[in-house]
C-alpha cells in the first residue's frame, strides 16, 4: 500500500509540472481493497494555455513606459502623438488624466488633467483629428456606477468642453465618428453586467454638438461592452466584445467588484448603406476588451490582444496573446504573430510602418494566460 501511494504521489507531481502542451494526462486510480493492482485510466484535461493559437514570432522592441500602468484606459492617435486616457492603476486607485506619447521622439510628456465630473475607465472615444468625443463610462474605482456624462476635448488647445450627455449611463459602448455623427453602441447597462442594444447618434463639427439631443437608430444585433468599432470606406464595423461583466456586490459600500458569468465572442457586424447590420465572418477566436486595441494599415484591421472564452474547467479568465488582421477587402482573418505576452486593453498605435501598444493587464506567465499584473510598458514592432 505504501509503494503504491508512493507510486500515485509521484504521477500526479509529474501530471502537474509537466509543461506538455497535451490535453490528455495518465493517471493511476486508488485500487479497490481487493485488488492487488492498479486500474489504468485516461482523464481529459485541457491545457490552461487552450486557446493559445499557433503564430509566428515577431520581433518585439520595449520602448519609454508610460508613467502610469493603467488597466481599461482609453487611447486615440492624433498624428504623431498618442493620447492616453484615464484607466484603473490598481482596482481601488484610478487616473484622472491624459497622458501623450510622442512617436517622432519615442517620449512620454504633455500630461494634462482631465474634467472632475468626466469617467475614469470603460469610456467610449472617438477623434475627428483634432477634438475627441468622450461618452459615458465608469466613475471611480472597483465597480462603481457608471455616468452619462460627456465631453469634448481640444487637443490643440486642451480646453474640455461639455456635451449633451447620453439618454442614460453606459459601461464601454462601441462609438465612433460615421458620416458627421458620433455612434455610440451596445455597451453594459446601469448594472454593469446586463448588456444594451441601444444605438445613439448626434452630429457633430468642429468639437460641438449640432443637436441638444441624441437620436435613436437601429439597435446593435447583440449587445454588450469592450469590443472594437472602427469607420472604413464609409462603412462601420463592430468586432468581438462580450455579455456580461463584474458587478458591484451587494450591499458593498465601495462598491467591490464581483465576476459573474460573462460570454466573450467574435461576432462581426457592419452598418450598410440602408443601415441594415450585415453579419460578417467572425474573428479566429472570441475576442474583448479591445476597444482601443487596433489599429487601421492600408486595407487591413488589426486588433492587438484581448481576453477569450474563459478556461472551461477553472473558470479562470483567459488573455490572447496573438495579433489578428482582418482584411476589409477579402473580408478574411489571419493570425500576424504572437505578443511579448498575453494582455488585454491595450492601447495601440500606428507609426511609420511600426505597430505600437501599451498599457494593459498581462498575463501569470507562458504557462498561464490568467489577468495578474497592470502594465504601463509600451512595445513596438514592425507591422
């Protein structure tokens, strides 16, 4: 008996350290009392690294950090020069400013703070190349309420102004400049898990609001938060996102967040002429929380890491570490390569043939694609 627990101890310590990518392990069962021998049987078990997809390595160069790490911050690129936005430092502290990375110097400066009233992280965003639209988002740290206000920002002038606010408050909705209105999409709802299929727009020039309202358009197919939405060819898309998010607990006084269930997928859908949504092939694999994680080069979409389904078995959740390209003309994906790491909301930029990001939350390790440490690093790579 002592031989033989010795025997199931050792298998297991092997089963547990082995860093083989197979999904299937051996193991020894206890023998019954009247039996001298051990039973062999297989047990499926997934890899932690599941999701992981095959993709060829890329040459990764670390750049300047960013002065704060920030975990779901928002970012647009003006020119040469990236805008940083607000984003969790810890899950109980969060930024209440701009930060500016210039690509021409490859330097972090020019920070300015934002409006007191304005949301600190699931913001939604958008540029015209001079001012950026900033609707809703969550105020404060863990898992607080969200507000409907929104603002206009002078990049040239870094005046903020006001704007009308939304109908009602919205965590991370899709939003994006289209044919003279800012669109705003999907997101959560007030309890930050249930999602909305609420669409809004309002024209806008110059960085003011030519209307006192929003007005209400044809609803999203499937709603939810953290997804990307982007403006090509006169034509709007929505990419990935999920349903569901953390909530407040009950009865929390700060608010402290509790997960629940949440589905990450990898719809696609675009706005057509009549404004009719038209699904399109969907992403290689689900993708969120890559809502400022793309960038646009030549024909081609490219989105920069994000979370997937979680793991089927812990529950825990599950970072992407891969760059995926999705070609508006062929309307087809491809896998580009594999991140420094896994991370999700990351901040990303496009420069002179490089391809750059920030900021984010990346993973335990190659062997484990779980959320730990919120990162400032900024990297780049030739796109």
């Amino acid at each position: 008996v002592g031989l033989l627990g010795l025997c199931l101890i050792a298998d297991i310590l092997w089963a547990s350290s082995s860093s083989s990518s197979s999904s299937y392990r051996h193991y020894y069962s206890a023998a019954p009392a009247n039996s001298s021998l051990p039973k062999k049987t297989t047990e499926r078990i997934l890899s932690a690294t599941f999701a992981d997809l095959p993709a060829p390595e890329l040459k990764w160069q670390k750049m300047s950090s960013a002065p704060v790490p920030r975990l779901d911050g928002a970012a647009i690129q003006i020119r040469n020069l990236l805008y940083v936005f607000a984003g969790y430092g810890t899950i109980d502290y969060v930024h209440s400013h701009v930060d500016v990375y210039n690509f021409t110097s490859n330097r972090w400066g020019g920070r300015f703070e934002m409006p007191k009233e304005m949301a600190h992280s699931h913001l939604g965003m958008v540029s015209d190349g001079r001012y950026v639209y900033v609707i809703s988002g969550q105020y404060g740290p863990q898992c607080r309420s969200p507000t409907s206000g929104s603002f206009v920002l002078d990049t040239e002038s870094r005046v903020w102004q006001r704007m009308p606010p939304l109908p009602v408050a919205r965590y991370a909705p899709a939003t994006q400049l289209w044919r003279g209105r800012v669109h705003v999409m999907g997101g959560s709802k007030e309890n930050r898990h249930t999602p909305a299929l609420e669409h809004w727009s309002i024209a806008v020039k110059d960085g003011k609001a030519l209307e006192k309202q929003w007005r209400s358009e044809i609803p999203i197919p499937r709603g939810g938060p953290h997804r990307a939405c982007v403006v090509y060819n006169d034509r709007l898309y929505v990419f990935g996102g999920q349903e569901g998010d953390f909530m407040a607990k009950p009865g929390s006084p700060i608010f402290k967040c509790s997960r629940r269930n949440e589905v990450v997928y990898g719809d696609v859908y675009m706005l057509d002429d009549h404004l009719k949504w038209e699904v399109l092939p969907s992403m290689p694999k689900p993708d969120s929380h890559i809502e400022f994680a793309w960038a646009i080069a030549n024909s081609s979409l490219v989105i920069v890491g994000g979370t997937t389904e979680k793991h089927p078995v812990s529950k825990k959740m599950t970072l992407v570490g891969e760059i995926f390209r999705f070609d508006f003309n062929t309307r087809r994906w491809s896998v580009v390569g594999k991140l420094p790491y896994r991370v999700k909301t990351t901040l990303v930029g496009l420069w002179n043939g490089m391809l750059y990001f920030t900021s984010g939350q990346r993973d335990k390790g190659v062997d484990d694609p779980a959320p730990r440490k919120v990162i400032g690093e900024m990297w780049r790579t030739p796109l």
